[in-house]
C-alpha cells in the first residue's frame, strides 16, 4: 500500500511524505518505509485488521527513540497514525494503481509488435 503520511502534530512536522505499507498475508508480517527510506518499521497484521509496527533508532546505550506505526487494514486501504519523539502524521495508504501494459509503442521506427 502507498501513499502520503500527512502532519497531525509535532515539532517542525509541516511537509507530507511518501510511504510504503508491505502486509504478508500468509505469516501476518508488515514492513513500513516512512519517506520510502531505509528505515523499516518492522511488525504484525492480527486477524482484525489491525496492524502494528515499530522500530528503535537509538544506540544501547541512549534512551529509546521509537518509532510507530498503528493503524487498520480497511479492505484494500489503510488508515492509522506513524508516530516519532517529534512528530505525530496521518497515514492513509491504499493500493498502487498499476501500470499499463505497452509491449510495443505504435510509432516505433521497425514496425515490432504492428502485425507487420
């Protein structure tokens, strides 16, 4: 699932950004990329559609800083809320419209693909 985390709170939190919601049905896995980044959030869909991720970005030794994901799985969208220590953003998320299918362009100079 795809789409715009908006702001709903925090410190200096006033821009969208893109993300992206990985649910494996068959072991009840998520992963979640806030800003498709490289942090994973990495969690659990339960069999109500809720789903929950998280993830500590601090050293050890330092005090957790821990990023969250909750939220529900509504059919083919999902809604909930990814928090961080200082920003709190509305996650609506739905599934990516695919591409077309082009095997050749019409135009295309060889004549491939035109019955020719």
């Amino acid at each position: 699932l795809v789409g715009e985390l908006e702001p709903a709170g925090g410190v200096a939190c006033d821009q969208p950004m893109p993300a992206t919601l990985v649910l494996r049905f068959k072991d009840h896995a998520a992963a979640f990329t806030p800003n498709d980044g490289t942090l994973i959030l990495r969690g659990a869909l339960n069999d109500d559609g809720e789903v929950r991720a998280a993830l500590n970005t601090a050293p050890p030794t330092k005090p957790p800083y821990l990023l969250t994901l909750e939220g529900r799985l509504n059919g083919d969208a999902f809604n909930g809320l990814y928090r961080t220590p200082l920003c709190t953003y509305r996650a609506d998320l739905v599934s990516p419209t695919p591409l077309p299918h082009h095997y050749y362009e019409k135009r295309n100079p060889l004549g491939l693909g035109s019955g020719s």
